[in-house]
C-alpha cells in the first residue's frame, strides 16, 4: 500500500437549492484534481443544502420528525435513532452555517445521493471514483465527536479481515474495519469545522474504489439492525422501557436470551430460578415485579395464565407447585 493525501480545497461557495453539486466539486478541485481510484468525500451539509432540505422553523420541531424513537436524554440533548436508521444527537438536524430561523436536515437518502454525485462526475470528468457523504457523530464511551460516513457509492464501506493472520499466525480478531469511516475521520482533519471546505480527495487506496457502474452496498451496511445494537437504549431509559414493558418497546432490547443466560441474570437480581426437565425456566413467585420487568430486558414473559400454575411435583426436584414458567417471546 502506498502513502495517502487529502487533497481539501478552499474557496467552495455557498450552496443553494438546485446547485449543481458535482460542478462546484469539480470546479473546486481544478483540472487535475481527481484521477480513478480516488475517492471524493463531501459533507451531508452541502448535499442537504443543494437538495433543498434546508427548512424553516423550530429545530426541536424538525428534531420530532426526523426521529423514529428516543435512545437517551441528558438534559437537553438527545440521542436518537433517525429515520436513516441511524443513531446520533439531535436526529443529525443542524442549526449552524445557516440563516437564523432555518435547520438542515439530513439528505432524503444519502446512498442515493452519493451515487448520483458518482455518477456525475464521471460523466463530466472521466474518471472512476468512490464517494462518500458523510456527517459528524458521538461516541459511546469517548469524549469528542468524529466524522462518519451515512452515505457511499462506489466504495468498499467495510473491509474484509475473515481469516486473515498476524506475523505470529494469530488469527485476526477483528474481521470488518469499517474504512468509510475511518476515510471520513481521516478527510474532516483536512477539511476542518471552520474551514469552510466541505469538499475532498482521498487518494492512496484505489482497492476500496469498485469498478465502473458497481455501486457497492452503500454507507446503510454500516448500520446496525435494530436490537442488535447492544446499547439499544440509554441506560436510565431501559430501566423505564422495562418497567413499563409495552410490546412496541421490546426491540431494541434484541432477541430472547438463552434459557442459560435468563437464569443467570434473574440469580444475579437475587430470585430463585431454575431450568426444568422441560427446559423451561421455573422461578419462584414471591418478586412477581421484580420478574416481570427483568424478563422484559431479556426476552421472556410469565407463561399463559398468568396465575402460578400447578405442576406435578415430585419430592427433591427442587421445585414447587407454584413456581412459575416463563418462556422466549417470540418475535
């Protein structure tokens, strides 16, 4: 692999609603500024802008209808999970480097955009490039935030390591660098918050670029399905979404857990539980509360009729006549 630059241009004017985008790219970037192989990255903001979805009114308004569910609140700040599918603050809704009184919101479909800009460029320039279009994120976990990409064309968005060896022969633990985001990451500290460049080259890593007319999955196979993020909701508010246990909040909880792993937690909480002959889980009645809010998180409900049950009980089998079942929710 060779050495890798960024090219990021200055003097990209304002873009309006109806700009032609890959025209004030290429303008930017002069004759020689992109060759095949390279890939060009530009910021959500100036496609949102050249898309028209910059709207008037109240961000918090604009906020409640790009999001699809609340994952946690601290104070003022949201975290949500968007319409994209995507998990961020605010819905990715942005008030900054726009007149007072209007918010941008992310493109309709940044894959679709970013295929559009791909294709644009090619007919006018010639050249076989990758784009992405990316946006700025949190972290769990970290301080600060770091550009991503939410949307791709003509790019390897993840890069297969699957059994692949270290210089020990250690088998590689992980399998799928996510290098979108990592060439977003790498392309913001060209481009700068304040530096009025929202345009620029990668070059160095032409076998991410896919050949002509193949798109690739787009930046929507970074997305984790929902209930398969480990982090589905903040944690104050899983312990509210268990509480109140309503059917359409079971989803980000993921999918039941093992007949092993219930048990294991409901110990943990201090109940009684056990797995029978049947490979049901049985538990004591005496924490109805407490049960039902832990079966919740996990996946499981009291078997039907909710009343304890009475089962057949054989001396020294450790259970009892009104010990209740319970049982994986099924999807």
């Amino acid at each position: 692999m060779g050495p890798l630059s960024v090219i990021a241009p200055d003097g990209v004017p304002e873009i309006a609603a109806g700009d032609d985008l890959a025209t004030i790219v290429l303008t930017a970037l002069g004759t020689d500024g992109l060759a095949d192989g390279d890939i060009l990255v530009v910021t959500s903001k100036v496609v949102s802008k050249a898309e028209g979805r910059v709207v008037q009114g109240d961000r918090e308004h604009w906020i409640d209808v790009e999001t699809i569910r609340l994952v946690a609140r601290r104070g003022l700040t949201r975290i949500v999970r968007n319409r994209l599918g995507l998990t961020m603050a605010a819905a990715g809704v942005d008030a900054s480097n726009v007149a007072a009184g209007t918010t941008v919101l992310l493109p309709e479909d940044p894959d679709a955009s970013a295929r559009a800009l791909r294709a644009a460029v090619a007919e006018r320039a010639g050249v076989n490039i990758g784009v992405l279009v990316t946006d700025t994120a949190g972290r769990a976990w970290r301080e600060g935030q770091t550009d991503i990409a939410i949307g791709a064309a003509g790019v390897v968005v993840l890069e297969s390591f699957v059994g692949r060896v270290d210089a020990h022969g250690n088998e590689l633990a992980v399998t799928a660098p996510a290098v979108a985001d990592e060439i977003a990451s790498a392309v913001e500290l060209a481009q700068g918050k304040l530096g009025s460049r929202p345009c620029a080259v990668l070059r160095g890593r032409p076998d991410l670029v896919l050949p002509p007319g193949e798109h690739g999955t787009g930046a929507a196979a970074l997305i984790r399905e929902d209930g398969a993020d480990l982090f589905g909701y903040g944690a104050r508010e899983a312990v509210v979404r268990a509480v109140g246990g309503a059917d359409a909040d079971r989803a980000p909880f993921g999918s039941p857990v093992t007949a092993h792993e219930f048990v294991a937690a409901l110990r943990a909480a201090g109940l009684s539980a056990e797995i029978d002959s049947d490979q049901q889980v049985r538990c004591t009645d005496d924490r109805r509360v407490a049960l039902d809010i832990l079966a919740f998180a996990h996946g499981w409900s009291v078997d039907q009729p909710t009343e304890p049950v009475a089962v057949p009980h054989e001396p020294g089998n450790g259970f009892a006549d009104t010990d209740l079942r319970l049982r994986p929710v099924t999807p």
